[in-house]
C-alpha cells in the first residue's frame, strides 16, 4: 500500500489530488477527493444519481479510457505514449485507490505547466501553437480517443527534450453511441469534432471571454 499520510499534493483538480509516487520519483498518483463521490452524486439528475461510484469516479474512467484498444496492449515504444502519461496501474494507497502513471515535468525538473497556465502567460505563441499541431497530428495517426480537450487537461512537458503536450486527464469515448470505438470513418469524425472544439475553446481562452464558454461552445 502506498502511504501518503505526510504527502502533499503537488496539484489538484476538481475531482482528484495528484501526489508524487513516494517509491518511484517518475510516477505521480491521483487519488480522489475525499467524498467527491458522494458530492457528484448528489448534485446529479435523478436518473445519472442511480448509477454506480464508478460513473462518479474519475480513477474509474481513466481505467476504461487506457483499456481501449489502440492503447491496451500498446509496447512501451510504441508512438501512442508521445503525448500520453504512461500508464501503471491502479494501486491502494492509505486514503483510497490511486491511478498511477507517468509524472511529467518540464525542463527543470518540477510538475509540467498546464495548457491553461502557458496561455494566460503567454497567449499563443509559436512554442505552444507547434505543440498543439503535433498533438492533433497525434491523435490523428494513432487514433486514441479522447473526451472533450480542454486546456487544463493538457500538460508540457519535455520528456525527450522539446516541450510537447500530454493529455492527462479525459481520455476515453464521451459519445453516447460507441461507433467511433469499431468504425475507421467514425473515429476519424469523432477526433477532428474533438480537435477543432479543443481549438475554439483555446481561442475562448485568449479572448476577453465576454460570451461564457457554454454559450461560445454552441455558436
């Protein structure tokens, strides 16, 4: 069991705290809040409300989303890991079950940047705009399925030297009809849908936001 009782997190989300792995420096482990569970299934409709802590769980869908195909039995070599964390597992940790994998850090050795962080800094440069076509690039080539992409879901890190962009959070199939999941015509459709929302809302985050993302989402 990995004991977490003196760690802090070195960040956290609205559902998870993130932690460093206490025996492995290059693995990080999200854990859920405590009674965030509970918290999600309350504020839910009625009929989402009857479903199981798995639907609420953050951990549980990270294990659904790095078991779809293109990923399960993927070889530590293989080009699907480029802009993914690497995957370990799920281990018992002593203030509930942590998923483990890849801690990515950026060019100094501390947690990466978000998507959201560089862009409030530095607007959208040509360092990030870069990192944003090879990751569409990415997701094109090897077909992984992702949920909606949004900016502080998205990591630098310069894991092989050039600061690249890492999905480590929503990964998965958000239709409500697994076509994408069998169909090559499908999935193609469903990740450039992805890819041009993941555009308009990094657009969104540069602009004055004048017009609320739910709004500016269905214009």
């Amino acid at each position: 069991m990995i004991d977490l009782t003196h760690a802090q997190p070195f960040a956290s989300g609205g559902n998870r705290h993130c932690y460093r792995h206490p025996q492995f420096a290059d693995r990080c482990v999200k854990v859920m809040r405590p009674g965030r569970i509970a918290e999600l299934r309350q504020r839910a409709p009625w009929y989402k409300a009857l479903a199981s802590d798995s639907q609420f769980d953050d951990n549980a869908r990270e294990v659904v989303g790095y078991g779809q195909k293109v990923l399960k039995h993927a070889q530590p070599d293989s080009p699907v890991w480029a802009h993914l964390p690497r995957w370990y597992g799920m281990e018992e940790t002593n203030i509930g079950p942590g998923a483990v994998s890849e801690l990515l850090l950026d060019e100094h050795g501390e947690a990466g940047m978000t998507l959201e962080k560089y862009l409030q800094l530095h607007g959208l440069d040509d360092t990030i705009r870069g990192a944003l076509e090879r990751f569409s690039q990415w997701l094109r080539s090897t077909g992984v399925l992702t949920k909606n992409l949004l900016p502080h879901n998205l990591v630098l890190s310069s894991r092989d030297g050039q600061p690249e962009l890492f999905l480590v959070d929503g990964l998965g199939n958000a239709a409500f009809l697994p076509f994408s999941e069998y169909f090559a015509f499908s999935r193609r459709r469903y990740i450039e849908r992805r890819i041009e929302k993941m555009w308009k809302r990094i657009h969104w985050e540069i602009s004055d936001r004048a017009i609320p993302w739910k709004k500016a989402e269905r214009m």
